[in-house]
C-alpha cells in the first residue's frame, strides 16, 4: 500500500484540494482502491466525499482524527489530508505512517515565513532524517507571471527540496470540490490547462524518485 501525506501547518493552504483531487487521480485514471484519511476535525475531505455522486469510482473515507486508521488489506494508496497546526508528537505519528510528503506553499510572505519555520520542523523528524520517507514542494493558488510568484519561486529553492509542481489559481477546484470529483473528473477541455500543472506531480509521484 503507498502512503501519501499532504502536509503544512498553516491552514488555507489547499491541503484537502490536493488529497481530495489526488484520491481522485489514482481512483479514476489509475483505476486504483483509494482510501482518504482525514485528520482535519473540519473533515474538508469527508465533505468532498459525501458530495460525490455513485457514477464515480469509490472512494472510502476515514474520520482518522477521531477514529483508527486501519485501511482495507487490498487498499492500493493510502491519501491522508493532515490538520492544521500539528507539531510534536501528533507530526512524529503523521510522519510514521508516510512513504511521501507533499508540501503545498502559498505565493504570500506569510505563508512562506511559516513554511521556513514548519520545515525545519519537519526535516528534523527521525524519518526523514535517515530518509526513509521523500517530500516534494508544490507551490499552489499560483498567478504565474507575478512577482510574489518569483519571489515563490525563489523561495522554493532556497529549501533545498524538490520542487514538484505549480498549480494555477483556478476555478475549476472549486466546481469540482461542489461535486465531490477531481479536475480529472471534469470535462478535459474544461481543465486541460489544470491537468498540464498537474502532470509533473502526478509523474513524480509514479516514480521511484518520490519513493523512500
């Protein structure tokens, strides 16, 4: 089973708009048993779930802040959508169950201050430490051609991470997230520019370069 992480301490980040439309991503176009674990007491993503209609391909959800996460034996990816603000033991716990973090940063000063500050955090983990789980930046909500994204830019590689993807600023999140689906749920000449910014993630993610 392949363990998926979505993962910042900052919250509006679009953590659950990227576990939701990677579930999505690996439940459709890779015909795969997707189980979406969500930390977050919102339940952001057991929301997107209940609006999914029973034409798409299933998804189960686990309430993992309050309840077990014990996955189903023939589970193929394992997506957890972690809280906001989790630090110390609850991260250790996190990060024990995880092959891949993915780390989205915002195009704002805040959001990048925060990142400095949570990363450290992060990569002082044991785990990381003697590498045996891989984290890849993505840097989302993006307006590509501005300055605050090159100073983004900029910063993503100041981390000394992979950078992964960018993802655009788009509507499309929204509609989809109305719907319960995926942008790759939704009618390709709708997203075709979403699917293109989401191709180098999904990419890395199938390779053994985002593999401990």
């Amino acid at each position: 089973m392949r363990t998926i992480l979505v993962l910042n301490a900052k919250g509006g980040c679009g953590k659950s708009t990227i576990a939701t439309n990677l579930a999505s991503y690996f439940a459709y176009e890779l015909e795969k048993k997707v189980v979406l674990a969500d930390y977050d007491p919102q339940e952001s993503s057991l929301e997107w779930l209940k609006a999914r209609d029973e034409m798409w391909p299933y998804i189960e959800g686990i309430a993992a802040y309050k309840d077990p996460v014990r996955a189903p034996k023939d589970t193929d990816y394992l997506i957890m959508d972690a809280p906001a603000r989790v630090h110390g033991k609850e991260l250790t716990q996190l990060m024990r169950k995880a092959e891949t973090v993915l780390f989205p940063v915002l195009p704002s000063p805040i959001d990048m201050r925060a990142a400095t500050k949570y990363m450290a955090e992060v990569l002082k983990n044991g785990r990381v430490v003697r590498k045996e789980v891989k984290i890849g930046v993505v840097a989302n909500r993006v307006r590509e051609n501005t300055i605050i994204f090159a100073e983004l830019y900029d910063f993503i590689k100041t981390m000394r991470l992979p950078y992964i993807a960018t993802l655009r600023d788009s509507q499309n999140y929204i509609r989809a997230e109305e719907r319960g689906i995926g942008i790759f749920e939704m009618a390709p000449s709708q997203v075709y520019q979403d699917l293109d910014d989401w191709e180098p993630l999904t990419k890395w993610l199938r390779s053994k370069r985002s593999m401990p």
